[in-house]
C-alpha cells in the first residue's frame, strides 16, 4: 500500500464547501494561550470553526482521547480540520504525517494557526511533502543503527534477547532442592524468583515430580 503522504501534494480543491472543525487539547507544560483549553477554544472559534472538539486532558502516557476520536470520526469530504498547534494533534513527527496523509485521501483539509500551515493550499502541501520526506528519512536512520548495533553485538559475542528466567546453576540448584520431599516446588520457585510455571519449564520432570538428583561426588582416592 503506498503511504498517505504520497498524497500531499496532488491537487486539492479549496476545502471550504464543508465545516471547519477545530480541535483542542489540554496541556500543563505549554504557554497558556496554547495549553489552555478555553484559550484554545477561543482561537479556534475566531479561525472561523463552527464545531469544537476539546480534551480537557494532555493525552500523555497513552491516555484516551475521545474527543479526538469522535473528531475524526465527525470529518468528511470538503471539512478543514483546525488545530491552534502542530503538537495539539500530535507530538509525533510520522504520526502528523501519516494523519495529514489520512485526511487528504478522506478529502478534509488541515491548517494549524501557530504554524501558518494550511493543506488546501499548494504551499502548505508542499511544506507537508518536505515534513514526510524528513519522517522517512528518521526512519530509515533508527532501522540502520537498530541494525548495526545488533551487528556490532554480534561481532563481540553479545547474547541478544530477552535472558532466560533461570540460569544453569539455577536449574541444578532447582534440581538439588526439589530432589528433597520436604521441599515443595512453590517455595522453590519462591526463592529463586521465578513462577512456578517458569520452574516448571526449565525443569519438565517436576510434571511427575521425578525430578533426577545431583550425581554424588566422586570419592577421592
């Protein structure tokens, strides 16, 4: 599938025959004119939006925002989605690209007023090309350093991945504690940290709890 932004900059018609919405998000680490939500609501109404979207809450750490969703939602061919802020919508670089991207092939325009950004003009659309070009080019420089580190890794002998639960001298030390019947296996599992079922997988014979006991020493002689 090709992505959204490949779109940005195919010709648009002026986007003004359906609503312009503005959307607004709370945030307590922005000036007040732009992390206030009725601050924003005004600027939003005085661009001309006839229907508001407000979260009162930041969004931070993942938290829900439904009035985002239910502005997405709300958009159709011909609407202008109105933001005061870039970072009202998202804090994302490819998030904001690939959501003005979605928007373009739904037919709605997009302008945020801090910036001066408008999608329904050729500039706009052209500043976004140079935005998406930008996302990729991120991209492709996390996945080649992602990839060379794992390789550097490699060269010096670095296990790579999650640790296993137990390790060897754990195991035998499971096995030398279980071998005893006063031992059970969720004290076991206890002491060394670990589940019962993580016990139980690094040690499958505790299914019937035959477990095989530590050789004994050799007598020296």
């Amino acid at each position: 599938m090709e992505p959204a932004h490949r779109d940005l900059l195919a010709s648009e018609p002026e986007a003004t025959s359906g609503t312009v919405v503005g959307y607004g998000r709370g945030s307590t680490a922005m000036p007040s004119d732009a992390g206030d939500p009725e601050d924003q609501r005004a600027a939003l109404l005085a661009a001309g939006c006839t229907s508001l979207f407000i979260d009162s809450s930041s969004g931070k750490g993942g938290a829900a925002r439904p009035e985002f969703d239910a502005c997405l939602a709300a958009l159709g061919p011909g609407d202008v989605l109105v933001v005061v802020r870039l970072d009202r919508l998202t804090r994302s670089l490819p998030q904001l690209v690939g959501l003005v991207g979605e928007l373009r092939v739904r037919g709605v325009g997009f302008r945020s007023l801090h910036e001066g950004l408008d999608t329904t003009t050729p500039g706009g659309r052209l500043v976004f090309h140079v935005f998406a070009a930008l996302a990729e080019f991120l991209r492709e420089l996390l996945v080649e350093g992602t990839r060379d580190g794992l390789a550097a890794a490699r060269a010096r002998g670095q296990r790579l991945g999650r640790p296993p639960a137990l390790s060897p001298d754990q195991v035998s030390q499971a096995r030398s504690m279980l071998a005893r019947p006063e031992n059970s296996v969720a004290s076991i599992a206890r002491l060394l940290g670990v589940s019962r079922s993580t016990l139980y997988k690094h040690v499958p014979e505790l299914g019937g709890r035959q477990v095989i006991p530590p050789a004994p020493e050799a007598e020296s002689g």
